[in-house]
C-alpha cells in the first residue's frame, strides 16, 4: 500500500484536506482526482523553443535572421528566460529587445506539449499524460506519461525516454506496448518543464492548493529517474542531451548525481553514458540466473549477466560515494528463494551497489505474482547481511497507476471512457473504479 504523508508537514500553506481527509469523508478513501489541466497546445506551424539544446537555439535564432555575432549572448537571455524563470511569452523577456521580442513571437513559441490529465494520488504522487505536439499529418501526437513523486526531501521526477518499448520483459506492461518512437531530447525536457508549471515550481510560482511538495527549502523537483516509459539506452543520443540541458548550472540546474538513468543492459552504450553523462546508474537485473533472466529481460540473451556485471564494474565514475542501484523485482516463486538472494549478493561482490528491491506491481494479463511480504523480508534481510542496504520500494502512486511498471498500462483502456466521463462531468471515481486490481 503506498505511504500516506503527513500533508501537513509537507505544505505548511497548503489546505490538507483538499486532498486526504475531505475525499475520505466523501468515501473516495482509495481514489485518485483526475482534472483537466490548461492546455497549451502550440500554435499550428510554429515550433516551440522550450526544450531545446544550446546548439538548436543558435540555429533557431540564425533562423530569423539574428547575426552570428549576437548568437551567444542571444543564447544565453533566451536560456535565463526559459529555464531559470519558466518564461512562457517572448514578451517576458524585458532585457530582449522589442524588435527581436517581435520577431521571435512571429516564428516561434514557448508553448509546452500538452497537458491532457493530471491525476493526484491520495500518496500526492502525480501522474500526467503528456501529448507531444504532431511532428506531421501523419503523426497524431505521441502521448507519454510522467509521474512526480514528493517525499519531505526531495521530488523526484520519473521520465520518460520512448514511446512505448521495443524490448519485452516480461513483467512489464509498458513492454507489451509496441514502440511509437523515441522521443526527441526536447520532448524529454519538456517534462521536466511541464511538471514545474503544474506544481509551481519556478521563481515566483507557488504550488497548487494542498499539493505535497518538498519542505526543505530545495527544489521542489531535485530529483530525475529515467525510469518512465522505454529503454533510455536505446536513445542514449538523445538522453545525454537532455541531461545536458536538465543540468546546466545557468537554467534548471539539477546536480547530475542527482539523475539516474535506469538501463535493461543495453551494455554497448553504458560506458558512454558514464563518460558523456556521468549520470548515476540504475540496472534492471531482476534474476541472478542467465536462463531466468533471459525469459524475465529478454536483451540478457543479447547481452548476458556476466557481460553487464562486467560493464557495471567498468563504469566511469564508480565508487563508494556513487554506487550503481541494482533493481530487483520481487516475482513470487520466479526469483525470490534465499538461493536467489546469496547468488545476488555474491554476484555484486566488489562493485559498489545499492540494491532495490520492488514489489511487483500486477498488471491486468500479468502472469506473475507479487512475493508474500514475509519473503520479501526475508530476502531482504539476506542481502541486508551481506552489508547491502536493502530498502524495500514502497510502490507510489497506485491508485493512479502510476507505479513501476503500470505506466500506460490501463490508460489506453480507460483513456477512451475517462474522456466521457470527464464531458459528462462525472467524477474520477468512476473511471478509477476500474483501477489497477487493488
Ligand atoms: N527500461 C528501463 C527503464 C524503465 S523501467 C529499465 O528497464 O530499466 C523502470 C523500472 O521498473 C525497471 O527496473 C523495471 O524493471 C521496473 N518494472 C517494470 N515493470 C514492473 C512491474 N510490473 N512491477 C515492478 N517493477 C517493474
Ligand atoms: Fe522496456 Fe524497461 Fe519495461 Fe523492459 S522493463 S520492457 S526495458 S520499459
């Protein structure tokens, strides 16, 4: 069950009941609130300069014309505007001059992709389904989901990298969802900036009524895990160059220990992101086995234990201070036996891990069932021994699908029916009803 927060703390200024005790009292104890939240569509033709590169915005200004000389110091007042303050009009933008204010309002916008629901869970994990603007007549728009999850010292930003997934774990529902593409490293920005807009969090901006958000004076998002939708590592061009963007010291400034990237195994590219990145890493390693793991992560075939113990041991970067999060999802009777948990601890000898044990979040068709708490803990407890911390993940978000695994899972499904219910103004309740088989 996920942890329920002491809102309070979380918001001093908050009004707590906005979320937890009044939908109690209304008997929607376990429910999520789903609104419509502003859209921003791009105006038609006109790209948005938000998420972009250095490098793209110099192009974009050569573009309408500004000259070469101008470039860099252009740059940087488009890139305070945008990233430090969240501007969303050219207009903002006071040291720009007017005439330039003019030009770039006729090419171009700061438009966001489009918000189509934010869901709140009653844990105050917040789910958004983002709608990419077309990239042609083709292309209806790619949807995507991002999931924001608020503890007392932190917010953490769950992304995602692709459009589905072209890999098939088995566990997981996203890797049922064919792929519809990567996404571009804009995209993946932008769901940073879309999660600051809808919680407040830029100079000026207060968060909305009885949200949970961090209370310890920091960023309210100061945390990003790629751990959303797709294989980061199938799309390590374009990752890197988002991190690059999410983490310069002149915009949104997140410390890069503070982002980790989480990878299947795809082992030719996690040097790469070490050197590029330097960027904490996360492996999915779910099986000490190879003929486990070949059936629960299928790219173990491709690339197997041994290769990517071998690729953690080697990643640039590595020690007692910056660990590698091993991932191990707890399937009952699949990989959860005492045996599993020394060969695991035995495995990870010598490389400086943390180990991350995750309830299995069941999916509708799923084949596999979450590991009774008893042997969690006493897996756990093992690899504890061993001189590992061993936290046990407590799933976030439930309610709202928005756990591990369950990303897309039911939105395809209740996408279709929330959409009438929310013409017809019925509540989340109902669409919620349907929920995730808790
Ligand atoms: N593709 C990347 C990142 C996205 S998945 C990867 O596989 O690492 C993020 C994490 O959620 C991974 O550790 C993944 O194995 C885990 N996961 C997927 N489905 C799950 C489920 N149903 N229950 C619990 N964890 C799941
Ligand atoms: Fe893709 Fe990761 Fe899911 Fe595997 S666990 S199918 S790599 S998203």
């Amino acid at each position: 069950m996920a942890t329920v927060l002491d809102i309070a703390k979380h918001n001093p200024n908050a009004t707590p009941q906005a979320v937890t005790d009044d939908a109690r009292a209304a008997g929607r104890d376990a429910l999520a609130i789903e609104k419509k939240a502003e859209i921003t569509v791009s105006a038609a033709g006109q790209t948005s300069l938000v998420g972009l590169t250095r490098d793209e915005l110099k192009d974009k200004l050569a573009a309408i014309g500004v000259p070469e000389r101008e470039h860099k110091m252009r740059v940087a007042q488009l890139w305070h505007w945008i990233y430090f303050r969240g501007a969303k009009q050219f207009d903002e933008m006071t040291n720009v001059g007017k005439g330039l204010r003019a030009a770039l309002t006729e090419a171009y916008t700061l438009a966001r992709p489009q918000v189509v629901s934010e869901q709140v869970s009653k844990d105050g994990t917040r789910k958004w389904l983002i709608r990419m603007p077309s990239t042609g007549p083709l292309d209806k728009g790619a949807e995507i989901e991002c999931v924001y999850i608020p503890e007392v010292d932190r917010g953490t930003l769950c992304v995602s990298s692709q459009v589905g997934c072209t890999l098939t774990c088995s566990f997981c529902h996203t890797g049922t969802q064919r792929l519809v593409r990567n996404l571009t490293s804009a995209e993946i920005v932008a769901q940073l900036i879309v999660a600051r807009d809808c919680i407040g969090d830029w100079p000026d901006a207060t968060p909305p009524e009885g949200a949970f958000v961090p209370t310890d004076g920091g960023r309210f998002v100061s945390n990003i895990v790629f751990m959303g939708m797709g294989e980061p590592l199938y799309n390590t061009d374009n990752v890197i160059a988002a991190i690059d963007v999410m983490s310069d010291g002149e915009g949104l400034t997140l410390s890069r220990r503070r982002i980790t990237v989480s990878t299947s195994g795809v082992v030719p590219q996690m040097e790469r992101l070490g050197a590029e990145a330097n960027t904490m890493l996360a492996i999915s390693l779910h099986a000490v086995r190879d003929d486990l793991r070949d059936v629960l992560v299928p790219i173990n075939r491709k690339y197997d234990v041994k290769e990517l113990l071998d690729a953690c041991r080697a990643y640039p970067g590595l020690s007692n201070a910056r660990r590698i999060t091993f991932e191990y999802v707890m399937l009952k009777d699949v990989n959860d036996s005492d045996a599993d948990a020394r060969e695991l601890v035995r495995l990870l000898k010598g490389i400086p891990a943390k180990i991350n044990l995750i309830p299995f979040n069941p999916w509708p068709g799923s084949k596999y069932e979450c590991s009774d708490w008893e042997r969690i803990e006493r897996f756990s407890e093992i690899v504890y021994r061993a001189g590992y911390a061993s936290p046990v993940r407590t799933p976030r978000g439930r309610d709202i699908l928005a756990a591990c695994g369950q990303l897309k899972s039911e939105t395809e499904k209740l996408r279709a029916r929330a959409r009438m219910m929310l013409e017809q103004g019925i509540g989340a309740e109902g669409v919620y009803a349907l929920g995730d088989g808790e």
